[in-house]
C-alpha cells in the first residue's frame, strides 16, 4: 500500500475541517463511499484512467489527516488492484500531476501547519524537530510548496520545479 500522508494543524474545527473538504471533494467530482472497507472520496471507475481516492479525517486538537491514493492497475472498469502515491513516480504521470493538484488545492483551503502524526496544533509548540523539515504546501497560496526548516517557514518557495525566494509569505 503506497500512498500520500499529510497532517496539517489547521486550528480549525473537526466540523469545520470535514465541511471544507466535502464541499471542495464534491465540486471536484469525487463520491464518498465504502471503498473496500474504508470511507474515502473516490473519483473514477478505472474506464479510462485509475480511480483517485482521498481520505480526510479530522481530530478535536484542529489536526487534519489527509491521505490520497491511486488504483494501481485498472484491469477494466470496476475491477483494479493496488495503490500508487500520486506524488511519486513515473508511471500514470499525468493522472498522478492532476490527483496531486487536487490534493494541493484542498490542503491550501484547509490551511494550516504540517505535522508529523498527530503533534499538536502549533507547530512551535511541539517539540523541537517533531515537524520534519522539507517542502510542504505553501500555506500562504502564494507558491506551489515553501521550505519548513523544522521550526518555522523560510522565505525559499518553489514552483513547477523551480527555486525561488519569496520574504513576503514567510511567516
């Protein structure tokens, strides 16, 4: 089982965070449903491309879980085995780029902090290096990811690949 696993510490309500999510996975097309023993949105039925599923879950502390995930091999329509991470790899590319961008669309609307597991919802306040340092989402919208150092966000963004520097949406 190979999938995306992001935690955000959004601040939000657990209504709130779940609300969010429905509409935005509504108005994307995907159908929350019981997917092999598990409620997740699914989009697709594997006719032309890999069904694309997204899990959301919302803990009382604001944290967001968000897991996403692709039919690793779509036989025929209905009938599929496996899962792919939609953020790595070649093969499925241009699914995989158009599930992640829905993934990223629904982690700005939620907003917040990443976090590794369920820490808590400040990120400062959490113990030093629980937050792995890396590229993330930029929770300023303004960039598709921006550099967590393991403490606080640096002005270094990046997009379609691309480095760059942005002081303004450092927070």
């Amino acid at each position: 089982m190979s999938r995306y696993v992001k935690n955000l510490a959004t601040g939000r309500s657990a209504d709130e965070i779940m609300r969010i999510a429905s509409e935005y996975l509504q108005s994307a097309g995907f159908v929350y449903k019981d997917e092999r023993g598990e409620m997740c949105w699914r989009k697709g039925v594997g006719a032309l491309a890999a069904p694309q599923f997204m899990k959301v879950e919302a803990a009382a502390d604001g944290t967001a879980h968000i897991e996403s995930w692709m039919a690793g091999m779509a036989l025929m329509p209905g009938v599929y085995g496996g899962e792919m991470d939609p953020s790595e790899g070649a093969y499925g590319f241009a699914v995989k780029a158009a599930l992640m961008k829905k993934v990223r669309e629904l982690e700005a609307r939620l907003g917040g902090t990443p976090v590794a597991g369920a820490v808590a919802s400040n990120p400062e306040a959490a113990s030093p290096g629980a937050v792995a340092a890396g590229w993330y989402p930029d929770p300023a919208a303004r960039h598709e990811q921006r550099y967590w150092d393991g403490a606080q966000w640096t002005a270094n963004v990046a997009d379609a690949g691309q480095t760059a520097v942005d002081p303004q949406g450092a927070s």
